[in-house]
C-alpha cells in the first residue's frame, strides 16, 4: 500500500509553495521537503501540532497517516 503523502496534500489543498509551508508551521525548508519526499508527518511536538491545526484548517483528515 503506497503512502498517503500528508504534507504535500495539505500544503497543496491551501495553495503554500514549500517555503510558506515552513513559515506556518515554524519549522525549516528541508523538514517540509524532507517530509514530503519521504511521505512522513512531522516528529517535532510544537511542528506537528502546527501541522495538525493546518490540516485541520485546509479540511484534511491526518486519521489514515498513522495506519
């Protein structure tokens, strides 16, 4: 089963390029591209909990991601 890659569907549904992705969840441009090439969601508290309210925001289950 291919990976759900989370990062890059929430960044696109809002519109973000990468470097605005970064800037809203507070964290670096290599993390966000990191995450996206390797379909992962964020380990850094305070940057997944930023993560999360986003794709909650852009209307984004991340219910699947830890399947």
């Amino acid at each position: 089963m291919e990976k759900r890659n989370i990062m890059r569907e929430v960044r696109e549904k809002i519109g973000y390029t990468q470097e605005q992705m970064a800037r809203e969840i507070k964290c670096s441009l290599s993390t966000v591209t990191r995450c996206e090439r390797m379909a992962l969601v964020p380990h850094n508290e305070a940057v997944a909990t930023n993560f999360r309210k986003l794709a909650n925001k852009a209307g984004v289950s991340l219910e699947a991601v830890t399947q």
